[in-house]
C-alpha cells in the first residue's frame, strides 16, 4: 500500500456567518497526481489554502508527510512547491530576481546556475533578465511553475495552473506534470476546472461540492462504476428502438434527431448491441460512448 | 540562517523598487533648494532672527555657518520625513498582499514572526538609510557650502550659543534620536499594513495619525494635557533637546523611553495580527 502523503481529516472553515468549508476530508498517496474537483466556491481554493497554512481551519487535521501542518509547518514547506489561483511575482524584478529572492527562503541551496536551467526548463530560457511585469500571462504561468520546482519540492500543488493559457500551453503544463509523476516520482495536486484534464493526467480524485467532499477514490475505477451513454445514430430509428426494448425491457431511450437515439448502457455491452443491431439488419452510421467525467462530476454535484 | 536571508530579501526589494527613491530624491531636492536660499539670501534671514537681540548683543564672525544651516535644515524637514518614511514602508506588508505575492512568501519555509521581522529591520535599514542621507545632506553639505563655526539655537527660553567643538556629538545625538522617532512612524505604517490588503490605506493612515497626533500636541487645550506626553508626535522633536544647554538628560531618556515602549507594542500587536490573518487575497 503506497503511503499518504497527505490526510486530511473533516477540516471546516467560516468566514463570518459564510461556511466555505463544512466538512472536507481525503488522502493523497505518495506518486499520485490527484484532482481537486468542484464547481466555483465548492471551497477548493479554502481547502488548499488550509492544506499550505495560508488559512487556520476552524477544525479537522491536516496531515502532511505525516506531520501536522499546524505544529511543523515549516519543515512540511520546505517539501513542497505550490502555486496558488495564480503565480504573483514582483513586477518590478526580472524573473532571475523574482526566482533568487524565493530561492534564498527554500532551505535549499540554489545557485544562479541552477535557477538559469529551471527556467530553461519551464521554456524561458533567454528572458532570465526581462521583468515580470513584461511576461505573457503563459509566461507567468512557466515562471510560477519554474519557482514551485526550483527547490526540488517531493509535493507540488497546483491550483488551476492551465488557467488562461492558449492550447500549446495546457499542453506544455500537462505534459510537464506526467514528466513530474513518471519521471521523478513526484505527488501532485492538481485543481483544476477543465474535467478533460484531470480525467487525462490524474490518477486519484475527490470532488467537492458546497463545502463537503463529496466523492473521493480512483479516477478510473470511479468513471466504470457509472453507465456510459452511448448514442446510435442507425439508418431506422424505430426498429432498433424496438430491438432495444425487447432484449432490455427497462432501458430509457432518449431521441436526439431522425436517425439518434441515446441509452445508457453497461461498456461491456456494447459490442453485443452493435451485433445484435447489425444481425437485425439496421445500419449503424455511428456509435459514440459518451460517459466522461463532465457527466460523472454534474450527477455528483446535482446529488 | 533563513531569518538573515529574509531581512536581506526584504532589503534588496526596497532597494530595487523604484519608490524608494523618492524620498532620497525629494530630501535632495529639498536640502537643495533651502541651501540655495540660505546660500543667496540667508543673512537677511538671520538679521531678522537676530534683531530682537542686536541691542544687547553683538554677533561676530560666520554667523550662518554650516550647523546654523544645518539646524535650520533639520527643523525644516523634520516633519516631511515621516511621510517619505511611510511611503516605503506602509507598503511592506499590504503591498505584498495587493500584488498577490504574499501567497508565495507565506508558502515558504519561514515562520510568519521571522517573515514579518524582516520586513521591520529592512523598513529600519530603510529610515537609517534616509536620516544618513539627510545628515549628508545637512551637516556635511552645509559645513562644505557654509563653513564651520557656532551654532545659534533660538529656543523657547532664549537664545543658546553652542561652541563649534560641542556641537557635533550633539548632532549625532539628535539623529539617533531622530531615527529612533522615524523608526517609530516606520512600525506605525508595518503595522497598519498588517490590517489591510490595501496598499495605499496603510500609507494614508499613518500620515493622518501623525497629523491628528500633531494637531493634538498643538492645541493648548488642558483636555489633552494627559495624554500629550505619550503621544509619538511629542517625541519626534525631542532631537532638539540635543541642542539646549544644560542638556536636558531626563527628557532625553523619557523619549527615548516612550519610543522604545511604542515600537514594542507596534512589533507585538503586529506579529499578533500578521499571524493570525487568513491569507484569502
């Protein structure tokens, strides 16, 4: 059994009369590259910054690499990298600059050459010296992420790191993040609100939902526990509703248009339907299996 | 280890942040225009200051001498400093937080006291750094320009001449009186800055308490009489008990007193506050 990096245990947290954290519990084991879930103001941002000492919790634990964040603090920060909602450098200093002055607060030595080959990393090799203030917000982004893994960080936690970036630039991050998780080992939490995303690179999940973890485990085993929806789109709408309702007599079919139909249905039952619709003499134009976690992390809200 | 690493981030942001210039600037500019007035028209000046005693004393030799300017200067500018003071410091602490940069300091291995501890040394290298400057600027400059010779002083009882050769350690003196009161207005502003996000607000305040404080310490209604001796304002004059003969040590020591115990609190309810704060900007 892989050991929890971090336990979390029935945090909550008020601010005023407002409960933006009820009641938040999960683990994270050590390799995992964990999604954080929620719709805006679930309390993921609460939650993250409880888990970093940004915030006091009213109650719960916090546990991480064993220890708790309220008594060791700082030997748990000195194991971890963390950008928060978005990287906030000093406008005024150069990247170098932004990254030596965090640097010297690491615990770590880090040397000028060094922090020159992380933002070579981060793919900002050749702007060492130009200010923050001048950077694309993708740019800010790779400097946010350059700074989080310049001291070697065993836990990396990212809140919304794809935010604002173009398409070559969520690439870039995500792939950066697998390199983190298979090349150095490294435990991940990734907040995110593009579901495709933590569908792709996470292994583990929890999902919150009005302050209150609603739903936590393995992505994969999480995603085959629902029904896919598959849609047909069959040359006779009518016959293969029939067909359906014969060898499933409780199946709700929804019409989508002249030639679609959507049902739910178990993934290993698909390829008999495609038989079944075929040997029956229907033309099948299309199928598309439809379960994604959009639909998985809506049901999970809306409950 | 890490503590000095923090005071010396905290100084090189000061140093490199393009505000912190102004007040060294606005001191240059301001030594420099009262010099050339001094310089083009300072006797007129003096006659007048001197006048009321020209029947039953005789001035002779440089009267307007380098200390005499420099007094003058001091005097002058003495209540324009803390503004410039707050401008750098009020920023430390809700600076960060208005830029979003607290996030990423607050997430480092550094406890939230030795974090903000920093920030009062560095605003201290700060306040040193300028009351160095305006010495440079008044005594060095005004003895260069001026020349050397007695210092004149017109006090509240009358008319105090100072020998050239006692007057320098009494400069010295005055500054470190003076820092120690700057220092002050510098933990005044760190900890309002402590209560906001707000850059500006901390900057303001401290400008209105000193103003208020001021106004109180002026006004010679008896309603006040009690509390006017602890006020910060009272003591940031006391760099003129430096230059009265006898030297009033009593008064000196109570300032001095009363500031240290002011800094104290400011230290202590700003680490309170600071540790207690959820970082939500």
């Amino acid at each position: 059994m892989s050991e929890k990096i971090i336990e979390i245990k029935s945090i909550a947290k008020k601010f005023g009369l407002f409960e933006a954290v009820k009641d938040v519990s999960f683990h994270v084991n050590q390799g995992d590259v964990y999604g954080f879930l929620g719709p805006n103001g679930a309390g993921k941002s609460t939650t993250i910054r409880c888990m970093l000492s940004l915030i006091k919790p009213d109650s719960g634990t916090i546990k991480i690499f064993g220890k708790s964040i309220f008594t060791d603090r700082n030997e748990i920060l000195s194991r971890t990298g963390s950008i928060i909602e978005k990287p906030d450098f000093y406008k005024y200093l150069s990247a170098y600059k932004n990254l030596e002055i965090f640097s010297r607060l690491s615990r770590v030595s880090v040397g000028k050459k060094e922090i020159y080959k992380m933002l070579d990393f981060v793919g900002l090799g050749g702007r060492e010296q130009d200010k923050f203030s001048s950077f694309s917000h993708g740019m800010k982004q790779r400097l946010g992420i350059a700074q989080t893994l310049l001291h070697n960080p065993d836990l990396i936690v990212l809140d919304e790191p794809t935010t604002g970036l173009d398409p070559q630039g969520i690439i870039d991050i995500r792939n950066l993040i697998l390199r983190l998780k298979n090349e150095q080992h490294k435990t991940v939490i990734l907040s995110s609100h593009n579901l495709a995303e933590i569908e792709i690179i996470c292994n583990r999940m929890v999902i919150i939902n009005k302050g209150v973890s609603v739903v936590e485990g393995d992505v994969k085993a999480l995603m085959n526990n629902e029904d896919l929806v598959v849609r047909l789109e069959v040359s006779d709408k009518d016959k293969s509703k029939a067909l359906i309702m014969s060898q499933y007599p409780n199946i709700q079919i929804t019409d989508i248009n002249e030639t679609s139909i959507e049902l739910p249905m178990e993934k290993s039952k698909i390829s008999e339907l495609n038989k079944d619709l075929v040997n029956a003499g229907i033309g099948i134009f299309s199928i598309e299996a439809k379960r994604k976690l959009e639909d998985y992390f809506i049901k999970m809200v809306n409950a | 280890m890490i503590f000095i690493k923090s005071i010396y981030n905290e100084v090189i942001k000061i140093a490199l942040k393009p505000r912190s210039y102004l007040g060294i600037a606005a001191i240059t500019v301001l030594v420099g225009v009262i010099l050339f007035a001094l310089k083009s028209d300072g006797m007129s000046i003096i006659s007048f200051v001197t006048s009321s005693f020209e029947q039953t004393l005789s001035f002779e030799g440089n009267v307007l001498n380098g200390n005499l300017v420099a007094f003058i200067i001091l005097q002058m500018l003495i209540v324009q400093i803390p503004l410039l003071i707050a401008l750098v410091t009020g920023d430390l602490v809700s600076g960060e937080a208005a830029m979003g940069t607290i996030r990423m300091l607050l997430t480092q291995p550094i406890s939230r006291t030795q974090l903000l501890l920093s920030k009062f040394i560095a605003g201290g290298i700060y306040t040193l750094i300028v009351i160095v400057w305006l010495g440079f600027m008044s005594v060095i400059m005004g003895k260069l320009l001026f020349g050397s010779g007695d210092l004149m002083v017109l006090n509240s009882d009358g008319l105090v001449i100072l020998q050239e050769a006692d007057v320098n350690w009494r400069y010295l003196g005055g500054f470190l009186v003076a820092f120690l009161a700057l220092f002050t207005v510098s933990s005044l502003s760190i900890c309002l800055s402590c209560f906001t996000d707000n850059s500006i607000g901390p900057i303001v305040t401290t400008m209105s308490i000193i103003l208020l404080f001021t106004i109180i310490g002026t006004l010679d209604v008896h309603v006040f009489d009690s509390v006017r001796p602890f006020l910060l304002t009272t003591h940031m004059a006391s760099w003129r008990s430096f230059f009265e003969d006898p030297l009033p040590i009593q008064d000196i020591k109570n300032s001095i007193l009363i500031l240290v115990i002011h800094n104290v609190l400011l230290i202590s309810i700003s680490i309170y506050v600071f540790n207690k704060k959820d970082i939500t900007a």
